[in-house]
C-alpha cells in the first residue's frame, strides 16, 4: 500500500513540474491549418493542435517552426504527414519561412492579413524549392 502511494506521489511530481509550451501571443505564434485554398494563397485558422495527417504549421516565439507536410514525394491518399523543423521571421505583414522537406528545402515569402481573431488570409508572394536529392 505504501508503495503505490509513493509511487503516485512521485508521477504526481514529475507531471507537476513538466510545462506545456505557451503559444499565446502576438501573430502568427501557434499552431495553424489550411481551411481553404485560393488562386494566389490560402486560408489557415489557429487551432489548439494539428491533427495527424494534416498539413499545418506550428510557429514558436523563438523563431523555430513546424511545418507538418507530406513524408514523402508520393501524394496519392492515404497521406502520411511528418513534422520539419524550421525557422520564420515576420517583417511587418510578411513571413518568411524556411523548412527542409522530404527533397530538400522549402522557402516561403507570405503576406498575412488577419481575417476574424483566429484566421489568417496568405498571399504567397514566393516559394522556393532548394532540392538535395
């Protein structure tokens, strides 16, 4: 009996002390998916998490990214995603991201506009592909 409370004590402290990461703050900080698609860009919405399997981006107050695409070059269903890290820095409404991908490097340049508190309007201004296969 006294084991298994100290053992619930013990996991009890360690879940304490782990901290989940604050992604509350000024745009385009946290975690992001595509709602719609448009000729020159996209819609993307703020979400609490990305589910598997769907693209996204997660944008990190220190600069650091994640950006959830394909795993590999075949896009026919069922699609498998994986997380890249990158890195993005915001000069006025324009985004510059950079990711590696499954090929090589993926770069970014997007014009954001806020649409409602938790959607974004991208205008995709460039994108680069830098392949390494």
């Amino acid at each position: 009996m006294k084991s298994s409370m100290m053992w619930t004590l013990i996991v009890g402290a360690f879940f304490a002390c782990v901290q989940e990461e604050d992604l509350s703050g000024p745009l385009p900080i946290g975690s992001w998916v595509q709602v719609e698609r448009l000729d020159q860009g996209l819609t993307i919405q703020q979400v609490s998490d990305i589910p598997s399997n769907t693209y996204g981006y997660r944008f990190l107050p220190n600069g650091k990214m994640i950006n959830r695409t394909l795993s590999g070059w075949c896009a026919t269903p069922p699609i498998v995603t994986q997380d890249y890290e990158g890195t993005w820095r915001l000069d006025g409404d324009i985004l510059t991201w950079e990711s590696p991908f499954w090929g090589g490097t993926e770069i970014q340049e997007w014009k954001i506009s806020p649409t409602s508190q938790n959607q974004l309007q991208v205008e995709v201004l460039r994108r680069d592909y830098v392949y390494t296969l």
